[in-house]
C-alpha cells in the first residue's frame, strides 16, 4: 500500500450506546432507533476495517499482510509481529458500561491458551479472552464524560460506605478499619463480589436508602441511584463509592493500565487502546460475569485518578503522553492559515476528522482527499510525508518512534 486510503470502519451496536452520537458523527440517519455504542477503526480480526483500493474496499487486515512494511514500517512490522498494534474507537455511552477489568500480556496469553484448550468459541458469550494481547487504553472526552477509575482512598471508601451501608455491612467495615491497606481493601472488595444473593439484595435496599438521603451532598451517591435503576440489586452499584468518579471535560484524558478497575457512564470519547478485546467483567451488565477471573486481574493499589491533557509536540499538533508502547494520540487543528505538515519518517496512522473539512494531500504523490466530519483514513508509512490544510479538527492514531 503506497497511498493515503479512505476507511470504512464497522460499529458495534451495544445495548449502553447512544442513538444519536455516532449518527450525527457519521452523518447517518437511525431509521431503525438503534444504539450505536462503538465505531472500530483498526485490523482487529473481530471487526476489522475496509480500506478503498483501487476502486474496491478491502479488508485492512488483509491489506497488511500482503505487504507489512510498506504499511506499518518495517520498524513497527518487525516490533509487533506484522500486524497493527492500535485499535481506535469513538465511543458513545448513553448508558453505563460494565464494571470491568483488562489483562495483563502475560494473563491474556494464559487465559487465550486455556480457553482454546477448552474449546470454547471466540463468538461464545461466556469467553473472556478474544485474543492474548493485553489492553492499555486512552479514553479522551469529547463532550463531558463521566467515568470510574482505580481504587479511592481507604479511608473516603470507609466514610463513604457508612453513610450507605452501615448495618448490613459492618462486619465487613470494621475489617476494612483495622486493615486499612491494600490486602484489607482486597479482602473487603472479595467479599462484596462474593456475596451470597439474599444478604446481597439486604445491602443494596440499605445502601439505596442511604443514597437516596446523602445524593445531593455528592455525585457518586447520585450515580449509586442511577446504576440501581439500570441494574436493580447488582453489588455493582457500590462502585461509584469505591472507585474514583471523574467527569472529563472535553479534551482530558484518562490512561488504564492492566488491572485497574473501571467503568464509563456516560458521555464521547476517543479511545484508544492495544488491538485487543479482552474484556473481564465483575457486574452492572447483562453480559458474561467471571468473579473469579477479575479477582486474579484487579490490582488493588490506591491512588487518585490522573487527568491527561495534551502537550505540543512536533510539527504542531498535541500529544497526550502514555507509557504505552502500541500507540500515542494526539490532536491535529488544521486552520485556513496554519495548515498542518506531518513529520517524516513516521510509522502507520488513522486519522478521523472530528469537525470541519480539511484536505489532505500526499507530497510525494500529489494525490489530494477531501477529509470531512465523521472522514477516517490511514496514512502507511511509505507516505513520506503529507500536509492538511482546511479548518478542521482531527484525532490521530499513530506508533510513538522506538
């Protein structure tokens, strides 16, 4: 592949996605009033994306393993084992996701290994590893997005649980005292996972009692109410005081590593993440839970949750800093008088145009495309280089330089 390619990327119709988000993003109309949660961009086998080539859209996992190098960069094809090491996504969540958990490389090639051995199907809905890479991701809010992530500290979990949980809990709280460390916080979180269905059902009916009285005082009993009226009874609802609560303006971000606890609630983002789909989920879903699965994976450490913003970096655009080997962000705003130039040298990239129209053209090829709103390409590296110009605002996936 030695030209700029228009995408056309597959979007999974999740039942917590929006009916309007990735429509309008997309300039598509919802005839059939559908929610539209995630649009793929990337060679993930699951859903990978088309690419137009010589009049025909091909498949781009295909498109890579006809000729790796010319695609990724002989760098990056040699680094990840000929294949994209990204996946890109905007999501839209109109309604909370699972309170989930992603795998360390070494525990996705377990757990892949162990299921294949057990001959479960990748489509089965009780299969927790879809591929043995692990997940880091970057969520990066394009409106206000609200979201979990990792462990609060101890001791507001304890203040913020007595004013909920008081009696049907207190056994559990008065451990959690004496041991107000990670093995006690371990312990305290094992048992509400594992908690019995009936004492279950007596703790959420105290804590929503409790919720309802202190939601005004603060949002994280706010969002215990609104994860109770989308799944009555789950111990899930407990997370929003469990878990860090942020709301993203838009442009901030969150990095997830292995093992931290997390959800998002509500909002559009930008993700992006290894081209993985391993997903274990613990609650507030209808979808396949694995308790025990997550309590290998969860890493308990405590501490507040970092908000990213971009940094300049070369050639103008801005980065949002990740120790992420597989992939880097960033955010290229193109205007009328200040078009954009791309670095040389570069390794593959997929670019989506988030608002206003641009052009980009090939230096080397002279080929020009019209990038609008909802517009996504890949660049491969045999692109030396390429510049935009227009007025426009566009989210870039690219493989930071090793």
């Amino acid at each position: 592949m030695n030209r700029i390619g228009i995408l056309r990327n597959p979007v999974q119709a999740y039942a917590w996605g929006s009916r309007t988000e990735l429509q309008g993003l997309l300039g598509q109309t919802n005839s059939q009033d559908k929610p539209m949660a995630e649009l793929w961009m990337g060679a993930h086998p699951k859903a990978p994306s088309k690419v137009l080539i010589d009049g025909g859209w091909k498949s781009l996992v295909e498109v890579i393993e006809r000729d790796p190098a010319s695609v990724l960069g002989k760098g990056s094809a040699e680094k990840f084992s000929n294949r994209l090491p990204f996946l890109f996504k905007v999501i839209a969540a109109d309604k909370p996701l699972s309170i989930q958990v992603h795998p360390n490389r070494e525990q996705a090639q377990a757990g892949f290994k162990r299921e294949e051995s057990l001959g479960i199907s990748l489509s089965a809905p009780h299969r927790n590893y879809k591929d043995e890479s692990h997940k880091p991701e970057l969520l990066c809010a394009l409106t206000s997005f609200k979201a979990l992530k990792g462990f609060r500290n101890i001791l507001d979990i304890l203040g913020l649980m007595g004013k909920v949980a008081p009696s049907g809990l207190s056994n559990e709280l008065a451990d959690l005292r004496k041991d107000p460390h990670e093995y006690g916080l371990k312990r305290f979180f094992t048992s509400l996972i594992q908690m019995d269905k009936n004492r279950q059902d007596l703790v959420v009916s105290e804590a929503m009692s409790g919720a309802e009285k202190w939601a005004r005082e603060d949002q994280a009993f706010h969002w215990m109410l609104e994860l109770n009226k989308e799944y009555p009874g789950d111990i899930g609802i407990f997370s929003p005081i469990m878990l860090n609560l942020l709301e993203l303006e838009p442009g901030e971000a969150i990095y997830l590593s292995a093992g931290e606890l997390h959800t998002y609630l509500h909002g559009v983002g930008i993700e992006l993440m290894a081209n993985s789909d391993n997903v274990v989920r613990g609650g507030l879903t209808s979808k396949h839970v694995d308790v025990s699965e997550l309590l290998n994976i969860v890493d308990f450490k405590v501490e507040p949750a970092k908000r990213l913003k971009p940094v300049p970096c070369e050639g103008g655009e801005e980065c949002y800093p990740s120790p992420a080997e597989e992939f880097m962000l960033s955010v290229i705003s193109a205007g009328r008088n200040d078009p954009f130039i791309s670095s040389q040298g570069r390794s593959v990239e997929i670019l989506i145009c988030i608002e206003g129209e641009a052009v980009i053209r090939d230096y080397t090829s002279a080929e020009v495309l019209t990038l609008t709103k909802g517009t996504s390409i890949i660049v491969p590296a045999t692109v030396s280089q390429y510049v935009i110009k227009g007025d426009a605002r566009l989210y870039k996936a690219s493989v930071p330089s090793f």
